[in-house]
C-alpha cells in the first residue's frame, strides 16, 4: 500500500521570513504562527500590549491607530444614559494619542469581573488587536474579555482541583424536527462514581444559543469552584439552545435550522416543549442521573426566564427549584411576541399546589424589565405564591447572570 | 425557608429603549440582548451586511467607516509576497467608500472553503462587525470566519445524520505537574454502544492550543462527515494541547500554569513524555478504546509535526499510523529551538524495525518549512524508509491542515 509522490525539489527564501520576524521583535516562535491573515502582524513594530492589569487593579488599554482622530473605550461596567436619538447608549472614555500612533487610557481601581470591551476607532467598533481573548454574545454582538481577579470574579476562573467535563452533544428533537446541540457539563468525579446526581437546566436569553453560558456565564468554572468548595451539591448542568428554529449555534450550523420563527419563536411554546419532551427523557436516559422532581432544577435568564416560567407553569410536578432571572410578568407585544398571561392566575396555583422546594426571582434594580417583576411580584403575593425575591445592582447583564448562577446553584437539591 | 426581600418599586422608561430600538430598524427581539457592549449597536443606523455570499460564490464584504481614508480587506486566501521591510506580508484588496460612509468590495467567485479574513481600517487590524462569527488562532491571532460552501468545503460543516460528540476533559499530568485540559471526540453512536474504538491523537501547532482543531481544524465534522459517509472507521480523536506549560487554553486559566518555557518548550520533549506517559493512560483508562499499536494514530501540524516525530521516534512501537503534517527535519537553532537530529538515524531505524503500517508526510508546495521536509525525505530515502508523501499546493495554512486530516483519517484502523 505504501507509495512515494515524487516532487520537484524548490527554493523558498525561508531566511528571509526569518530575519523579517526577528526584526520586527515578534515571539522567535511566532514563525510556526499557522497563517491566519496574520501577515499584518509579521509585518507591523513592536507588539503592543493591550490590556494591561496593574497590581492596585487599574488598567490601561492601548490600541495603535497613528491615522485615526478619535479613540474611545466602551467597556459593559460603563453606565447606560439615554440617548438623544432615543433608547440607551452606553457611556464610552476617550483615549488619548501619543506620539507614537498609540492611543492609551488607563481606568483607575476595577472591580474584579469578567469585563467585556471594545474601541471605537473613528465611529468604527474594533476589537482589541492585542487581546486574543475574544467572545461572542450570541447573535448580537463580539467583545474583547477582560478578566479582574478578585473576591468577586474569584468563581469564574479555572483553579486548581478536580474539574468537571463540558460535553458538546447532539440529541434529536421529535417535537421541532432536529437534531440539536446542547451543553452538558458533568461535575468533577461523575466519570469515575457509580452515582446519579441531580440536573440543573440552565437557559440563555434572546439572541442568545447553547454557548452562551460557557463562555460568558463561565458555567463550569462557577460550578466547578462552588462543588469543590462545598457550598453545591455534585450535579450535572444542561445548556440548551433555546431558539426552537435553531439546530445549534449558527456558527456550527446555519444548514440544519428549519424555517426561523422570528421574535414569535420565543412565545410559541415549542422550546418548552422539546425541553419535556426531548431535553430531559435524553438526559436522563444517557447519564448517571436521579430522576424525579426533587432532583430537577430549572433557571434561565430573560427569554429564558419566560422559559422557565412557561415550563413550569405548564409542568408543575417536574422541577422541585426554579429560578427565574431578569423576566417577570411583560407585555411584550410591541416586539410582536405574544405571550398568553390570561392562564396565570390558573397556573400560579396549580404550581403551589405542586409545592416546589424553591421558587426564585431575581433583578437587577436597573433591568430594564424591572416592572415586569414587580407585576409578577404582585400577582404572586396576591395568590400568597412562596417565593424568594433576590434584587441585585445593576441590569440585564451577563455580570448579574454569573452572580444568580452562582448564588442559586448551592440552594439547589439540599 | 423561603423569604421574601422587599424592594421599592421604580419606573424606568422601558418604552424609549423600546422605541430606540424599533426605530433603528433593529430586530424586534434585540430588546432582550444581553448587554455586552452592545449600546452603539443599538443606536447605530440599520445594519450592515457583511459577508453576503451570492448564488455565484461571489462574496461582497462591507463595512460602515464614514471616518476612514482606507479600507482594506485581508483574507487568507489571498496571496502573501516579500514584503519591502522584510519577511513576508499578505496581499490586501482595497475597499470603495459608497456615500452612506459604507465600504464595500465584492471578490468574484470564491472557491468553496472555510475562510479566515479581517480589515485594515486606516492601519488598524478590525474584525468584521457585522459578522459574528469569530475565531481564534491561539496565542497570535484572532479573524472573522466566512463558509463558501461546495464540495471542497463540504466536510467541514455539521450536516444532517448522526454526530460524535467533542468534550472537555481535565486529566493529570504529573509529567508536566499540571491538571491540564484537552478535547476528545466521541464518534456517533458511541454512548450506545458496547464496543471499543481506535484512537487518533491529533496534535495542534506553535502558538495554538486544545481548541484548534475542533475550532480552525473543524476536527468534529470532518470526522463526523467521513464516519457516516462510510469513509472513516469510527474513532475517537484526541486533541490535546502541546504546550508543555500550559494547563489549557489562556483564555481558560493562566492561573494554573507552570512557568513559561518560552520556544524552547517546543523542543524540551516534555510535551511528547506526557503524552505517552499521561494522556495515552488516561483516555485507555477512562473511554471505551481499543489498546495496542494497531488502534493508535499520532498525526499533528507543524510543531505538532515535530512532536509526532519526536514521539514515534521515542516510541516506535507504540502507533501504526502516523502522520507529519508541515515539519520536516528543520533546523530551528536561530528561533531558540535545539533540536537533536542526531539520533535521527538510529530512530528511523528502529522506527523501520517496528513496521508501522503508515508513515504519511504532508507538506504544501509553498510552505516555508518544505526544505526541512526534503531534508527528511532525503534522509528516509536512504535509509530506504517506507513512507507516503502527500504534496499539495499552499503553505503552512489551516486550508491544507484540513485537507490532509480529510485524507490521513480514512487510511486509519484498516
């Protein structure tokens, strides 16, 4: 079977490519740099170094435009104002040129939190060339990450001791038709225990898909630290994909989707039901895991609190902990979403009837669906609804996300 | 135990994001984004669309600059050329500013491939901000990623029908002293069944790390696509990551890593040890493997290349097919690397001695590398060494990376 290609010999002037890297000060090793429309980099002077953590915590960020006449930082722990052209823009912080092309600004003293952040070059929105830590938020958006140790950020980093596994698998969906991608993250120890151990589905928001929890939710850092810790139970976490037209992330798939629903796929009721009918039978006949409700917990932030309100609403026996994060009781029918309130009051107290171990709801006090919550809040209390309520700082951010998902994880399954 | 935390209740003018939005000709379920420095995009003026692939496979790129004075679009399949400065730098194709400030180019014909391109907006390296799908190239590199679809791309990308499974996967390595991730491929079917499979440990090259073959290499659906297709026997694939100083990916934990052994990590052997003597154990331990040199492939790209040959040599009975892509018998002492090519002559015979069943060399016409490439050829030659050798046009590119694990994964376990 073995043959041997004969090929012409050929000079390339490999020397050349050497000499020009050295020069130009680049890592000796960046010449095995596999060529991903990085000759820009090969070619361009000394590397800049953007961001930059200082010990008190303050950071400088730099981005070399020696042609561009304005630089500005948007970062997400900059405030929101209104805007003149109406809705909210974020506040941004003028970079300021030196001679040398490179533009700097330094942010005195920040909070530890994983930061997401990008520059404006001339009204143009450009990733941090020299920061390679890079993520996507679902449909909507790409930023430069920015991570601040700290007491407050200290879960969502990988540490030392055992690790749980993020799994990547396929499942088929008989109720919209496809074959999909969830996460499934199994703690440390599940591969050598003879155990079953409890499930906890997580659910992103609007725009969102199944990746967004592990990257920008850090799921399984925050999970692997608080079960080291001790302060959570062993369990697995599933991360679906919540938009039911959706196969998988768009990235992996755009093929596989079936006709896209539009903003109506969020009230269709489709998702939920494949997460019933699909999701958990899937889970629970693949893994090492206890069935039942009392080993069932459900979470989701925005649509996927509506989510987790819909499917427990329609489901009462099914989840002995739910969590419901930035979402309450919306009128959400500008954005040609319908959703079907009318059944609440039904629902509401067939769910206490179900006695679930823990109802939970969390806001941000600037959430921008903060009366949705207080009206929830409202027709909960006047049913005499047990629930807990969590208000937090701050808005619909990924920042208070991580906090719930890490303040809801250890109530669960004790 | 539950509670109920009051909280004062508080308008907030959801009605005027509400209006921002719609105005902007946003899609409607943007309301329920989550911010990630998102705030321009929501005051922005309507999107622009970029990359749009026309029936043709034309592809035009755009991109909103009203400010600039050059755009430039730079793509790996465009070619590179000596630059003026020294090394190498690639060919850019110049953009034409339209009225609304909207740069625009369209390249004819593209041929079907997964492409990796970004902008220079007077000077300043800007991924595609109306593409969200991103990719980075380890340590060194971060680009837009755009799919033209057709035959020669047709592996690459998940279709319908069965799917393995990709995990991320913590092990020891008292080798390196580090708890360190890699990724391993599971083959469709595998959770179902009983049996055992074959493994191909698939290495990454300078500057990556675990996350590049199943992110630039699309390891997952080429492996998928070639299993179901018949093509491929099922296998699991294990994609590691070969710093020797690193615990995984930067992005996940630089916490964890020992201290930085800089180029000449490359050449320390380390990582090749703690293959053998850590991640071949473990994943024989803990996944449904066949053991034995006949169910073991070791293949890897450029430093990957070298640590292939560096294990198989060290170990010549310890895998029948192996496969050295881009890397040859370099000399690399101007980079820091000392490479000892001494014993080479001894290895190749103790290599020959063992009989793998395929020793497969892939190299690109016009790699910088392919001088080492004949260097070794000439040496096998000699020593009358049985080996396949796989020409191809291109260089030391992801575009032949992924071709030649396309080819060398069917030779497999046969």
């Amino acid at each position: 079977m073995k043959r041997i290609v004969a090929s012409a010999k050929r000079k390339f002037p490999l020397s050349g490519l050497a000499k020009g890297i050295s020069r130009n000060g680049v890592l000796a090793l960046a010449f095995l740099i596999p060529f991903l429309a990085s000759g820009q980099e090969i070619s361009q002077a000394a590397p800049v170094v953007s961001p930059e953590l200082a010990a008190n915590n303050s950071v400088t960020f730099r981005i070399s435009a020696p042609q561009a006449a304005e630089v500005l930082l948007t970062g997400n722990w900059m405030p929101t104002a209104p805007a003149p052209e109406g809705g909210f823009a974020q506040e941004m912080t003028p970079l300021e040129k030196g001679q040398d092309g490179i533009w700097t600004v330094t942010v005195p003293t920040m909070e530890p939190e994983l930061y997401a952040y990008a520059f404006m070059v001339d009204g143009v929105r450009t990733l941090d060339p020299a920061n390679k830590n890079i993520v996507r938020d679902g449909r909507f958006s790409t930023a430069s990450v920015l991570y601040v140790p700290g007491e407050a950020s200290d879960l969502y980093w990988a540490k030392t001791g055992p690790k749980g596994s993020v799994n990547q698998v396929w499942y088929e969906s008989p109720t919209l038709g496809l074959t999909r991608r969830m996460f499934v993250y199994t703690p440390p120890g599940y591969a050598e225990s003879n155990e079953n151990f409890p499930v906890l589905y997580l659910l992103h928001g609007g725009g969102g898909d199944e990746e967004a929890w592990s990257t920008l939710g850090a799921a399984q850092n925050i999970l692997d630290n608080l079960i080291n810790a001790g302060q959570a139970e062993p369990m697995l976490v599933v991360m679906t994909n919540g938009n039911p037209d959706q196969a998988a992330a768009f990235t992996v798939s755009p093929k596989l989707d079936t006709e896209p629903q539009g903003a109506g796929g969020m009230a269709n009721m489709l998702f939920e039901k494949s997460l019933v009918n699909d999701v958990i039978p899937y889970i629970e006949a693949n893994y090492q895991v206890k069935t039942g409700k009392e080993n069932r917990a459900l979470t989701g932030l925005s649509m996927g609190g509506l989510q987790t309100m819909n499917t427990t609403f329609e489901n009462p026996g099914m989840f002995d902990y739910i969590g419901v994060m930035s979402m309450g009781f919306a009128d959400l029918s500008r954005f040609g979403i319908e959703i079907d309130h009318s059944k609440r009051e039904q629902q509401i107290k067939a769910l206490a009837a179900a006695e679930p171990q823990l109802y939970w709801i969390a806001c941000g006090k600037d959430d921008f669906l903060y009366e949705s919550v207080v009206t929830m809040r409202e027709k909960l209390d006047e049913l005499d609804f047990d629930y807990v309520y969590r208000e937090s700082p701050g808005g619909h951010t990924w920042t208070n996300w991580r906090i719930y998902l890490s303040e809801f994880a250890p109530m669960l399954f004790k």
